[in-house]
C-alpha cells in the first residue's frame, strides 16, 4: 500500500494510525489526524465498504479510549455481530462492550443476535455471546435472554459454564426475581472439578444469597456439603502446577469457598456447626510463611468471626491474629489489629492474651500500625488493667516521636479519666502527662484537672508540691504552667509550708520569694500567649494576699504589663495594682482561695459541649445527636429549658420583672455559655444568684461607670475578671417574638406607662413619632429614686430584637436624688423594620452605687402601646 497517496485513508492499518497518532506533538496536532481518520471511516461506513469493516471498528475503539466521540459506529457494530464469521463478530461485541453500555436504546436491537448466537453450535461464538451478555446485560435483556443462559450452565465446554455463570450474576443483579432460575443450576456446578467452574459457580451462589432469603435458605440446604468437599480436596490435594502458587493450591477458590461459608453460617447454627470442623482443619494445616497462606488464613478468621463458631475456634482464629502481629509484613500487622478490633467485641478475653504484642506496635516505626494498635488498645483498657497499660502508654510518651504525641496523649488523658477510681493515681497520671506532652493536652482536659483539685482537699497540698517539682523540670510545657500557676496562686501557703503531707511525700524546701520566682518565670516565659499570662498576673495578686513581704515585689512585676499592647493584660495590671497599693482592707477577702467547684455540674456541661460539637461535625440536629449523655452516678439529666420561656417574651401579657431574677442552676444559655456570675441584689432585697443571661451577652459590666460603652469579660477557669469596655451590640435573641399589630393613625398620643417600678427605682417611657415615619419612635425615660438614700454612677441600659435599631442618648445626671426629689431623664431612639408585623420588646438594666456598694436592677418591658 502506498501510505504516501493518502495514509489515512479506510485501508490504514491500526498500527499504522497508532504511529501516526503517538507521532504527535501537540494536542491539536492529535485532534486533526484523529478527524481525518474519522472522517475516512465515515466515508467508508457510508460506500458500504466490507472489505476493511472490521478494522475501521478497531481503529474506532482505539479512538474511542483516547476520548473521542465515536458513536457514527454503534451501528457497525450491530452489522458486525450479525456477519457469520467468528473474526467479525469478536470486533463486532468487542465495539459493543467498548462503544455501548446499557443505557443505550440501540442495544436493544442486539437482543436477537445475541439469542442466536447463544444457541450456536461454535462454543466460541457463544463464549463472546456470554462475555457481551455478562457486560452490558440490561433488565430487559436479562428477562429475554435468562432462559438461554439457564440452559448453557448445563453444558459440557467447562469454560461455557463459565462464563455462563458469571454471566448469571449479571442477570441476578439486573433482575433478582430470576434469581429461583438458577438455585439448582448453581448448586448442581458445585460437583464440578474444574477449578474456574467452581469459582464462578461460589461467585453465583453469592449473589443468590443476597438476591433473596428463600434462595439463602435453599443454598444452606443444598450447598454446604458440597463446599466442606471442596475446601476439604483442595486442602488435602498434592501438588497441581496449574493452580499452584507460592505452595499453596488455588488460594482463590480457597479464599471464595470461605467467604461464601461465612454467608451461610452467619445467624445460622446449624450450618455453622457443620463447617467447623473444616475451618478447624484448614487454620491448623495451612502454612503462614507465604503471602497466599496469610491471605487464606485471614479469610478463614473472617468466617469464624462471622458465623456461630464455638468458644476455641474463636480462640483459634484470634490466635492466628496473634502470630500476624508478630509478622513482619506491615500489611499483615495492619489487617490484623483490624480484625482485633472487630473481635474484642466477641471474645475479649482471647484479644487481652495478645496484649503484650499489642503494646508493641504501639510503639511501631509505621504510623498507621501506632494509630491502629493505639486505638485497640484503648478497647482493651478495663478496672483490672488500667494502671499497668497507662504505665506502658505513658511511659512511651517519653520517647514517642511528636507527630504522634497528640494522638497518645489524648487517649492516654481519656483513659485516666474514664477508669479512675483513685484521685491520687489519677493526678499523678495527668502530672506527668503535662510533664511530658503539656503542649498536647487540650483545654478541657486540664480545666477538669483544675476541678478536681478543688474538690480534693486532702490532696491539694501534694498536688500544689507536685506541680511545682514539675514546673521547675519542665517549663516549656504550657498546659503544666498554667495549671501549675494556678494551683501556687490557689495553694501556695501549702507549698511554702509543707501542709497536707501525704504519708510517701519527703518535704520540701520552698519560700515565698520561690513560690514567687516560678509564675514571674513563667510569665515572662510566655510572653505571646495571652491566656497563660493572663492566669500569672492573678497567680501572683493572690500571692500578694497569701505571702505579705512579697507585696512590693509583686506590685512592680505586675506594673510592668500597664504599657501592655493587649488590652486585657493592660487592663488587669493596672486594676491588679490598684487593688494592692489602695485597698488592703478588702484585699484579703477578695484574693480568698476559689469556692470548690461543682464537679458534677462541670461534668454535665462538658459532656453537653462534646455532644454538641460532635453533631455539628455529624450535621446532625442537636435534637437528635448522640443518645443519653453519660453523667455520674446521682447526677440527673438537666431539662433543657426553651428559649423562649427562659426570655418569657411568648405572650402579650409577660409581667414586667422588678429585680435581678434567681438564674436556675440548669438554665439553659448559662451552660451553654458556661457562664455562672454573681450580682448584687438591689437595695433591700435578697443577693441574686447569677446574672440576667441576655445582658451578659451585651457585656453590660458588672462594674458600673459613668454612661458609656458597654463592657465585656474575658473568663478563664478559676479567675476573677474585670470588665473591659468594648462597643455595645445588639443580640438576636428576642427574634422568635411575632405578632401582628394593626397600624394607628401616625398623629394618635401614646400614654405614658410605667415601664419598671421596684422598691427602688421607678421609670417612666413617653413616646413620641415623626409624620411620615410610623417606624421610628422617640422614648423619653424618666427614672425616679424611691429609696431614702442617694443613688450615684447611676446607668441605664438596654437591649433589643435584631429588628430593632436602638440609639441611647446620655442621660441628664448619673445621680439619683433620694426620695423621688428629683428624676434623671434619658432619650432612646428606636426604629421597628418589621412595623406592622411586630411589636417592640426590650430589656433593660439599671447599675449604680449605694453609699460606694455595687447595685444592680433589670427587667423586661413588653406593655409597650400597639403600633410601636
């Protein structure tokens, strides 16, 4: 052929526009010489060329796997499979399988060639009839063509049976009605000797276990005492070079046999009685220093862990696990510390055997093998082996390389805290953890630290003596400085003095100036984080307290953060400092060790978080999260209380509250805030138990100022905080309020009402509105003093819907006068956006000073006039 005149032209070889394609250079280059060949083939699909029909379809398959568009040939195709001829049908259901699938409408017309051929006497035509069925079988071809397939597992070319059954598993899947058309076929290949017949055949009753229970029920009747024979011949037979690998004799049919013995058994013990003696016989006598030997033992542990197996085949099969952990394939190791994790919910007695080699691939060079031997041995972590396992673990963290200390020391903290019985063990196993790996430890974990210790006053004075051994040994580690700071401020006459001695401690000699040096260390140690710092400067005011002589010395470490550009370390400093040089008569009680902390409620709230976080991360409702939380003995569930009914803003008739309001200790923004303040009662009344939760959303301090910004507090576990001001933002927590009101002339009056009245304090609103802004309204308030005593640093303030913009104006005066002889007045401006839909809602708060004593009143304002 002269490739010159034309080499593109219908006659090319493949070959030939295989080199011409790879000669290529760029892409475009490719495009064009694809197009002409194209182009070729469609001029010779339309001359009706016979001559090179089967090659134009090879070079349309090879064009077709570059990502070319080829479906100008699904129809040649079909003439090809309908040619007599065994070369032009095999390109012709090659192009099929390759240019088709089953989605296409033109297969339909196929269904007939391939009944034909189906029923030819050639067995290879029927072997490519069979191969084309078992690709691109479709529902409906699957129901006209069953019965031909059904026909051809009954015929004498093994290879035809063959492909006939994978070709039945094809139809099952398609059509799992059809599956009783071939229970008895299947069962009937199971007493064939070919070893490919078989494999198929153990496919195909897999499939027909799925497909149904009836069939599932047949197979187990029909079918186990044909796969004990063939597992039984297959273990025993002498060596078969055409099935032999590594020394083993077909380890798939091996492996396929035993995967269908595990569907059978599975729930059933009868038949799982019946296989075990074989699965007995083949963990004993199959060799595990070959890879297919390893793969077939795997297998076989599978199906004892799947069926009825008695208590020592269990054992057997966990034994077998055993010796892979001391394989040296990684992949080996890893398939079975899997497999023990699914097994120690079966037999955790046998698993707890091999803890020692467990231990040691926790200690694994490979990262996966850690992480996954790591996580099992988490599982087997009980009362009785707790201490010696979190000896092991810990003792490991020492070494253990830092990309994995996080993981280690996580599960290590879990474990300490799940199993301990004894509050010594557990503060000497978390010490040593922050010792080791405090740059690790998570907030939470030390914050329950911190709980506990207050908690436990007997061993407050060891735990503050340990904690300062430690920091002096290893001060790098953050989470160890901060509980330790904490701990010397909270205790740190135990420490000077050596109070509480446990019976195995040997004194120490600490002075004050000591106790004094190590947070002014750590301090300047950590410069760049805000919170340790933050924990030093209070450590150090109570040590003021604690160690007078050190008063001067602490005074200048703190004065050295007034310059601070963090305003919260500024802050502290200097109202640090005032409280030592200015008020030593209230310095005393006001630097007092913390109250002990409700560990139970922490508790509570701790689980309630890692519930929470655990439904966002799951997408899930937090309605319908998790399950019951798990809570400590005596400890009840709390009732989670609706927002609503916690703001009492649902109905039109809400009373106004005339003082601070009793927080129940479950209320439900406080332990989502984790917040629990205290007010002062206003005059004459009892002292209020926590603070209004929605002010304490607008940061409105709790130290009151002249009129101003609103304040916020920075809180850290155990720390008094001051406010520090910020800008004031409204809180979208009144937006569930809805109901409609009917629109007022705009020149209608507004009575004056009375919007809060206390044995205190009584306050006024009158309004007023601008022609042609029905949404705007001007409040003029007006607070009067009942009380017999002046009020001073007087401030009101307020919060409103989202829907709502509130400006507040300075009020007239910060002092109230007594005995209503006199009234301070303040101007709010608000404006409704949703006016007409919904009624204006606020919520106010009164702080001022009584004789220089803090005092604090708030309330809920829903009278407001219709058409505000």
């Amino acid at each position: 052929m002269d490739l010159a005149i034309n080499p593109f032209s219908s006659g090319t070889r493949l070959r030939d526009m295989i080199r011409a394609i790879r000669a290529c250079k760029t892409a475009a280059e490719e495009r064009a010489v694809v197009r002409r060949e194209c182009a070729a083939i469609r001029a010779a699909i339309s001359e009706g060329d016979q001559d090179y029909r089967h090659r134009n379809m090879a070079k349309l398959m090879f064009i077709h796997m570059l990502g070319y568009p080829t479906h100008f040939g699904q129809m040649e195709c079909l003439k090809l499979i309908a040619a007599a001829g065994f070369p032009e049908k095999r390109i012709g259901y090659l192009g099929l399988m390759l240019l088709l699938d089953e989605r296409q409408e033109v297969l339909m017309l196929v269904t007939n060639s391939l009944k034909q051929d189906l029923n030819h006497s050639n067995q290879f035509i029927v072997g490519l009839a069979l191969c084309a069925l078992g690709n691109i079988c479709s529902a409906e071809m699957a129901r006209d063509l069953a019965p031909e397939v059904e026909r051809l597992l009954q015929n004498r070319d093994p290879n035809t049976k063959k492909k006939a059954a994978l070709c039945s598993i094809r139809i099952v899947r398609k059509v799992p009605d059809l599956a009783e058309n071939f229970m008895s076929a299947a069962a009937s290949l199971l007493k064939e000797k070919h070893h490919g017949v078989l494999i198929s055949a153990v496919q195909l009753c897999m499939e027909l276990c799925k497909a149904s229970y009836e069939t599932l029920e047949y197979l187990r009747k029909n079918c186990l005492e044909g796969l004990v024979r063939i597992l039984r011949d297959v273990s025993n037979s002498s060596y078969a070079p055409e099935y032999d690998i590594g020394g083993i004799t077909d380890p798939f049919l091996h492996i396929r046999v035993l995967k269908l013995m595990r569907i059978l058994g599975q729930g059933d013990a009868d038949c799982s009685e019946y296989i075990n003696d074989i699965l007995a016989q083949v963990s004993t006598k199959t060799e595990s220093n070959k890879n297919a030997g390893n793969a077939i033992l795997y297998e076989c542990v599978e199906t004892i862990m799947g069926i009825e197996a008695t208590s020592g085949l269990r054992v057997l099969a966990i034994n077998i696990l055993g010796r892979f952990l001391s394989n040296r394939d990684n992949n080996i190791r890893y398939v079975a510390l899997n497999m023990l994790m699914k097994a120690i919910s079966v037999d955790t007695q046998a698993v707890q055997r091999h803890r020692a080699t467990i231990l040691e691939c926790v200690k694994d060079a490979d990262v996966s093998i850690r992480k996954r031997a790591l996580e099992l041995v988490y599982l087997l972590v009980n009362d009785t082996n707790v201490k010696p396992l979190t000896k092991e673990l810990v003792d490991y963290l020492e070494v253990s390389d830092q990309d994995f200390k996080e993981d280690l020391t996580a599960k290590i903290c879990s474990i300490v805290e799940k199993f301990s019985m004894d509050k010594l063990w557990y503060l000497d196993q978390m010490f040593r953890v922050l010792s080791l790996a405090g740059n690790y430890i998570k907030d939470d974990v030390w914050h329950a630290l911190i709980v506990l210790m207050s908690n436990a006053s007997e061993l407050q004075g060891y735990s503050v003596r340990s904690l300062y051994k430690a920091l002096q040994a290893s001060g790098e580690q953050e989470s160890l400085v901060r509980v330790a700071v904490w701990c010397i401020g909270e205790y740190g006459e135990m420490l000077v003095n050596n109070l509480s001695m446990l019976d195995m401690e040997e004194p120490i000699t600490v002075t004050e100036s000591d106790a004094v040096d190590a947070v002014e260390v750590a301090l300047q140690r950590y410069s760049a984080d805000v919170t340790t710092r933050a924990m030093c400067l209070v450590s150090l005011l109570k040590l003021s307290s604690r160690f007078p002589p050190t008063s001067e010395r602490i005074k200048d470490i703190v004065a050295q953060n007034k310059g601070n550009t963090v305003l919260e370390l500024q802050q502290r400093s200097i109202e640090f400092s005032s409280i030592i040089q200015r008020h030593q008569s209230i310095k005393s009680s006001l630097l007092e060790r913390m109250p002990v902390l409700d560990e139970a409620n922490y508790l509570v709230k701790r689980a309630a978080s890692t519930q929470a976080a655990v439904s966002s991360v799951n997408s899930a409702p937090a309605a319908t999260s998790g399950g019951p939380l798990k809570l400590p003995n005596g400890v009840a569930k709390p009732p989670a209380a609706p927002l609503a009914d916690l703001l009492d803003l649902s109905s039109d008739d809400a009373p106004v509250t005339t003082s601070a309001p009793t927080t129940a200790p479950n209320d439900f923004l406080q332990d989502l805030l984790g917040i629990g303040l205290t007010d002062s009662s206003p005059l004459g009344g009892a002292p209020s138990t926590s603070t209004d939760i929605l002010m304490d959303l607008l940061s409105i301090g709790s130290s009151p100022v002249q009129n101003g910004p609103a304040t916020s507090n920075f809180s850290l576990p155990g720390i008094e905080t001051k406010p520090i001001p910020v800008t004031p933002q409204v809180v979208d927590l009144l937006d569930g309020l809805s109901s409609s009101t009917s629109l007022p002339d705009e020149n209608a009056a507004y009575p004056t009402i009375t919007a809060f009245q206390s044995a205190t304090l009584k306050i006024t609103f009158s309004f007023k509105k601008q022609p042609g802004k029905p949404q705007e309204t001007t409040i003029n308030a007006s607070i009067t003093n009942l009380a017999t005593t002046t009020f001073t640093d007087f401030v009101f303030q307020a919060a409103v819907p989202k829907f709502i913009q509130l400006r507040l104006d300075p009020a007239s005066s910060s002092t109230l006068p007594a005995s209503g002889n006199g009234s301070v007045t303040q101007s709010l401006s608000v404006t409704n956006n949703q006016h007409g839909q919904k009624p204006l809602a606020m919520r106010i708060r009164m702080s001022y000073k009584v004789n220089g004593e803090d005092r604090l009143e708030q309330g809920q304002i829903s009278n407001f006039p219709a058409g505000l």
